[in-house]
C-alpha cells in the first residue's frame, strides 16, 4: 500500500482547527499570572509539591540565562509562555522531588550504575528506531515517555495504581497531537514510547533541549562554553534513582545531545558501548530544521522558518565538527559507527552487532522480541513528510559541500 505522504504548506503562518485555538486562548489567559521568571517558577513548584529544596543551587546561574534568552524572544505567544512556564516548573518539581528521595534514602548514592549502551546520532539518522528495537530486545532498563517527564512521583501520588503520571502524559500528546497533526509523522511519541534522557539531563538546566523549544542563541553560546561533565554526573544520580525506585538492568540511552559529548560520557560513564548512526547530514538538517519549525508554532507566531533553518544547519555542523574531532581520542568507551543504509539493510543483525559489542548474548527470547517489533513497526506505516530544503531557504548542494568532512570520515 502506498505511503501516505504530507506537506508542512504552513511552516511559518501556523492554521490551527477552531478547537485548538480555542485552548490557545484559553492557555494564553493565563499569561499574565505565569511571568517568565525564577521567583515564579519556583514559587509554583514549592506550591505544587510542598518542597522547597531544589538541591545543589549552581543550577540557579543557569536558570538565570535561559530565562534571559527566553524572554528576549520577540514573537511568543500568550499560549507558549505559559507552556514553557509549566515545563520550567516540571524541571523544578523534578529536582525537589529528587532531593527529598535523597534525603530519605541517602542509599541511592551507592547504586551500582553499569556501563550504559549510548545511541548517539542526528534526528532523521535512525537514532529512535535502534533505541526502539534494542529496547525491544528486553536486556534494558530503559525510560518511558511519562516517566522522562516526570521521574519521581510527589509524595501524594507514590504507589497510586494506575500512576497518575501517565493519565497526564496521556493528556498533552492528546493535546500535542490535535496542534502538531503531522508529528507523528516526523517522530512517533506515546505514553509508554521509550524515549531519550535529554529530559533527564534539562532537570539540572544544562541540556541542548532547550535550543529545540525556541529560540535562544544566548543560551547556546553559555551552554557550549561550559564542561557538561557535571550533569552528567547529575544525569547518572537520576538513572541511580530511578533504578532504586523500579530495578532494571543495564542502561539503554539515546540523545543527539551526546554526539558533542563523548569526553564527558567518558568521564562519567567509562566502560559505555556508543553506538554512533550516520546518514546524509544535508537531508538530516533539512528534516530536523522542519520538525524544529514545525514545534515552534506551540510557542511563536509568525514561525521564522528560513530563521530556524539557518540555525540548526549551524548548530549541526558545530556537533559534527566536534564528532570528528573526538571520534577516535576519546579513551575510555567502546564506539561503533551504524550506517543508515547498512541498518536498514538488516535491523536485527546491527542490533545484535551493537549488543554483542556492549558484551551481552542475544538470546533467542532476545532475537524473536525486536522480530516482533520489527514486524508492528514498519516503517513509515504513519506516513511521510515531503521535506523541502526551499521552505527553510536552504540548499542541499551548499549543505553537503559544509558537510563535507564529517561525510568524509564516515559515510565514504
């Protein structure tokens, strides 16, 4: 049966059905009480947990920054302020809750973390797809949307069955889905979906999440200029947490964020396997730069389409530029690289190679399982995106040429 295959034709004038601008006005009422700032966000996490204790305060200076770069954005709208306002709040919540965990089970800190398996790649590289099939394979502990939201229960809610965590989940993709239609098209996302610990990693404000959700060229610079080693240590403290709350077994994770982050895995998670996925990285841009801008209408109007493409083909090289650098200097982990191509050819036989290389058996309960998913998830079942390098005012030709180095060393 063909693919279905769709257009983005509103990238920078977003149209939304009557329903959905009627909660935008709804959302955007609220503007005014929710400003963007840091008494507020923390007044509203202490009220809705009853906590007080964020933890260690180094976390505020940045706080302070994206704040500063969130605020100077000309074009948000009333609705994408407070959107942004609960996620901040969301963060703040997660790291009060965490810190009361600590207190109560000072233990957690003695949690043996093994060494993770890493997927690190671009969007559009085949990253979500390996994630999802080695997660399959059941040899993982691995994040499930709901609980990268919100990892730590309030003290209200622990133990309650169903977990009210997922009933809200379930709300904003609900949500997400009637304003973004065409999402799941670029990128598949439910309430158990397994997903990436970039979340994780926003919870101490130092993530490149932040770059996705709008605009901030100020909180790049500050991040980018800064050793992320230290959130990763606090991204290692949350997997020991959350490994003390439910169990599991060795790691599986998944961020583009770690393809400009191989010294600091290395430093906090030495005996990682990495499993790096490479693709054209002109089409990578132009399919990453019209999801960015597709989202950014939850947040701006007008949507700066050309803007955001100019940015993320920037922002790519800057990552693919340090891959190459650190590639091969980096001690301390095991890296393989996956083509697309090569990956696509046999999905089972390169997710065995990546395991087989991180020192586990693959099983045959391990090999029947990702068949299993194979076989529920073919791909582009959802349908397509006509992605067109003109919408964004880039050209494909001057991309790869850019590229060119990273193309060199990896996908000669």
């Amino acid at each position: 049966m063909p693919q279905q295959q769709a257009r983005v034709d509103d990238l920078s004038s977003p149209h939304f059905p009557p329903e959905v601008t009627e909660i935008h006005g709804l959302i955007g009422s609220m503007a005014a009480d929710l400003p963007l700032t840091s008494e507020s966000l923390h007044a509203a996490a202490t009220v809705q947990t009853g906590l007080d204790d964020f933890g260690p305060q180094d976390y505020r200076e940045r706080l302070d920054v994206l704040l500063g770069a969130l605020n100077d954005i000309p074009d948000t709208t009333d609705w994408g302020r407070v959107i942004v306002h609960a996620q901040l709040v969301q963060l703040l919540k997660n790291r009060a809750l965490l810190q009361r965990l600590l207190r109560d089970h000072p233990e957690i800190h003695e949690v043996e973390i093994a060494p993770p398996v890493v997927i690190a790649g671009l969007p559009r590289t085949g990253t979500t797809h390996l994630h999802n099939l080695l997660a399959a394979s059941g040899l993982f502990r691995t994040l499930p949307y709901w609980e990268s939201l919100e990892p730590f229960p309030v003290p209200s809610e622990a133990g309650l069955t169903p977990d009210p965590r997922r009933a809200r989940c379930d709300q904003g993709i609900d949500f997400l889905h009637q304003a973004l239609p065409l999402f799941p098209l670029m990128h598949e996302m439910t309430t158990d979906h397994v997903h990436e610990e970039i979340q994780l990693l926003a919870n101490d404000f130092s993530s490149m999440l932040f770059e996705t959700l709008a605009d901030v060229p100020a909180w790049r610079d500050y991040y980018l200029e800064r050793d992320q080693a230290p959130h990763y240590r606090y991204l290692r403290l949350q997997l020991q947490a959350l490994q003390f709350l439910d169990g599991g077994k060795r790691w599986l994770l998944k961020s583009p964020q770690h393809l400009e982050q191989l010294p600091a895995l290395a430093e906090v998670f030495p005996g990682a396997t990495i499993a790096l996925t490479h693709r054209d990285p002109a089409r990578v841009a132009v399919s990453m730069a019209t999801m960015v801008a597709y989202s950014r209408r939850m947040s701006t109007d007008p949507v700066d389409a050309v803007g955001t493409g100019r940015y993320w083909s920037d922002r790519l090289d800057t990552m693919l530029t340090t891959l190459v650098h650190d590639r091969d200097r980096v001690r301390d982990l095991t890296c393989t690289d996956v083509r697309f191509d090569d990956f696509m050819a046999d999905e089972l036989d390169t997710a065995a190679q990546v395991i087989r290389l991180a020192g586990d058996v693959v099983s045959d309960r391990a090999r029947d399982n990702m068949a299993d998913y194979l076989e529920a998830h073919v791909r582009g079942r959802l349908g397509t995106i006509d992605y067109r390098a003109e919408d964004l005012g880039l050209d494909l030709d001057q991309l790869r040429t850019r590229f060119e180095p990273y193309s060199e060393r990896f996908l000669a």
